[in-house]
C-alpha cells in the first residue's frame, strides 16, 4: 500500500527548495540527463514522488546521491522548477533521514541550531586548554625553539584526536548502515547473494577515493582518455584536490601526531612540511575556489547556497588560515602568539569535524560512493534474476 504524506511539501522546504511544485511533468529534464536509461525516467521520477508526498519512495531511493548536480535538467526547465536544486534539497533530507540522532535534521533546519552547537563545541576545547594547558614557555635559547608539546603535549591531543575518530566513525558507518537498511533491506522482493557484494566492492573503493562521478556530470559520459584530451572537468581536479588535502591532513592528525607536531623544525623538502605544505595548499585554494563559485553564481550548481554550505567553506578556510598562522609564528619564534593560535585553531576544527563529517556535508563523501555501490548491487542482483 503506498503511502502519501500530505505535509511532505512543507517539510522540504525546511531543507532548502520550494519550487519543485511548478513542474507539469513535460520530461525536459529526463532527456537532458546522463543518468536517465531505460529503466529509471531520471530525475522526473523523484519530482513525481516529491509533488505527490511519496515519502518512503524517497527515502528508499539511491537517486539523489547519483546525482551529481551539472545543472542541466534546471537551466532546460521550461517551468522553472529547478529539478537540480531538489536534487541537492533530497540530500539534506535523506541524510536526515539516516541519522538516527536527529542532529542531522537539526543542523539542516535552524541555523541557530548549527551555530550553538558550533559555539558550544568550541567552548569546550577552551574550557579544556584553560584548565589543563601546559607550561607557556617563552624561553627561545634552548634548542627546539617554540615549545609546543611543551603546552599541549603531542599524547594528550593524540588521544583526544582518537576519541574523536571513534565519535565520528561510530555515528557516520551507524548512519551508513541505516542507509542500506532502508535502501537495500527494505525491498522484500530483492534477494542479493552474498558473493554479488565482494565483487561489486571495487565500485565503492574506487569511487570513494576518487569522487570520479564529478566529472561525469561535467562532462557526460564519455572516456577517460576524451577527459583527458578536453580537460573539461576543472570541478572535479578541484574537488579531488580539496578531499585528498583534507585527508592527508586528517591522517596526519590522527594517525601520526607524533611525527607531525613536532617541536623540531625541519627543512623544507622534508617529508613532514612537503605533506603538510600539500594538504594546506589543496584546502586553501579549493575553499577559496568554491568561495568564488558561490558568489559569482556563473554555473548552475552554484548559484544555489544553502546556509550549511557557506558554514563548512568558513570553517574550513579557518581551519586551514588559523593552521598556516601557527606554523608561521612557530618557526618564527613566536611562543605565545602560537600557543593562543593553536587554542583558535582546534577551537574551529574540532566543531567543524564533529558536525560535518557525521551530519552534515562531509558525509555526503560516504553516501555518494556507497549509493553508486549499492545500486550495482541491485542491478547485479536483477541481472542474474533475469538469466534465471
């Protein structure tokens, strides 16, 4: 029996688009696609479901997370009811949805919400650096300069970045496991064998470390080599750059602090600053990139910003400021201006982690490779259904 819910209009409003309402059905959109085959009227189908309140067919769908926003589908609307941007509004819903703490929905939703809790967090790294901060050395003639694991001890702050991992591992793959359930295990009619997963798992690998679907909806379907030769994805070389900066700095972080916050300074072309120097250029000039975009709004898929974007590219340009500044004023000899810097620094990143890697926007880069993985799934399980 399907189920409408009649007040579906006004909780997606919540998430960002209203103006899906004034589509009429004509098809533009699903002929301009990539994505749309014989099997699945893309992204018409989820407007339909969307107008009529067809909640648990949304929720059940992969297809928001295949889409990778070219923007084609709205710039051809002829109504205007923008079919891209409902797109990027169901992916705020649908995190919602798999987030069974409720704090999802709540970042999404209120702003007041987002930025107390983002205040709150960083509170609570000041109250802790006020209580339990080590000695402020200022004394610069001993050798190793500014003492930085003097004040805040490299195994004390490697343990906390541990807890966090735990935190945020627990709470993203609790939400990731919630997504195949409704998606996978919701459909009674799907048996998938068991071996169909392992074989399908290079779907997930490869499109979890390189994002590559960013530049198929650049620049359509068409092979690596034509990619190469156009260098028309200049989107996804960016995005690729921003994610691998941030997971270099990440693994960093947490795996090897020791290495990394050292009081000792090295050369240059040492492996320590040559990571660092990499990681700190990619978010720089990436978060600075999309900055652009989004106030010029030139392309489609920037020209709509909802508030939690603007948050995670100013917390991640001050992650990545407030981090170029400590290293500055450490290896200049500047002990207390980099001990108060240290303290802002993890003042941003902490919030900035604990909020959009589970919640928010950095969970998308977990949603959007295992939608395209379970979507093999399903097609390879409906492949060997029909041999039989």
């Amino acid at each position: 029996m399907t189920k409408i819910s009649a007040d579906f209009y006004t909780e997606i409003k919540k998430f960002g688009t209203d103006d899906f309402q004034a589509c009429f059905n004509c098809g533009n959109c699903t002929a301009v696609c990539n994505l749309t085959d014989k099997d699945n009227a893309f992204p018409r189908k989820l407007i339909r479901y969307s107008v009529l309140g067809l909640e648990d067919e949304i929720t059940a769908s992969l297809d928001p997370w295949l889409c990778y926003y070219c923007g084609d589908c709205t710039t051809t609307c002829p109504r205007e009811a923008n079919p891209g941007e409902l797109m990027m509004t169901l992916r705020r819903y649908l995190s919602s949805s798999y987030d069974w703490t409720g704090l999802a929905r709540k970042f999404y939703t209120s702003k007041v919400f987002e930025l107390s809790a983002i205040a709150f967090l960083a509170l609570v790294i000041l109250l802790l650096f006020v209580f339990f901060h080590g000695p402020m050395t200022t004394d610069l003639t001993s050798e190793g300069g500014v003492k930085l694991n003097t004040f805040a001890p490299w195994k004390t702050i490697e343990a906390g970045d541990w807890l966090m991992a735990g935190f945020l591992s627990f709470f993203l793959l609790s939400n990731v496991f919630n997504m195949f359930r409704k998606v996978i295990l919701s459909r009674k009619d799907l048996k998938i064998p068991m071996a169909i997963y392992f074989t399908e798992l290079k779907h997930l690998v490869f499109h979890f470390i390189s994002q590559w679907r960013f530049s198929d909806c650049e620049t359509g379907k068409t092979s690596f080599l034509t990619k190469l030769k156009t260098g028309n994805y200049n989107y996804w070389v960016v995005h690729f750059f921003l994610m691998t900066s941030y997971v270099t700095l990440f693994t960093m972080i947490v795996g090897f602090l020791g290495w990394f916050q050292t009081d000792d300074i090295h050369s240059w072309w040492h492996p320590q600053r040559l990571l660092g120097y990499y990681a700190t250029v990619g978010l720089l000039f990436g978060t600075i990139y999309f900055f652009v975009l989004r106030i010029q709004k030139k392309n489609e898929k920037s020209k709509n910003s909802h508030y939690t974007d603007w948050t995670f590219l100013i917390l991640l340009f001050l992650t990545t400021f407030t981090g170029i500044l400590v290293h500055l004023f450490r290896i200049n000899g500047l002990p207390m201006a980099t001990y108060y810097l240290y303290v802002i620094h993890l003042m941003i990143l902490f919030p900035m982690l604990m909020i959009e890697v589970p919640f928010s926007k950095w969970s998308h880069l977990a949603y959007r490779p295992f939608a395209i993985y379970f979507s093999n799934v399903i097609k390879a399980t409906e492949a060997v259904s029909k041999k039989k």
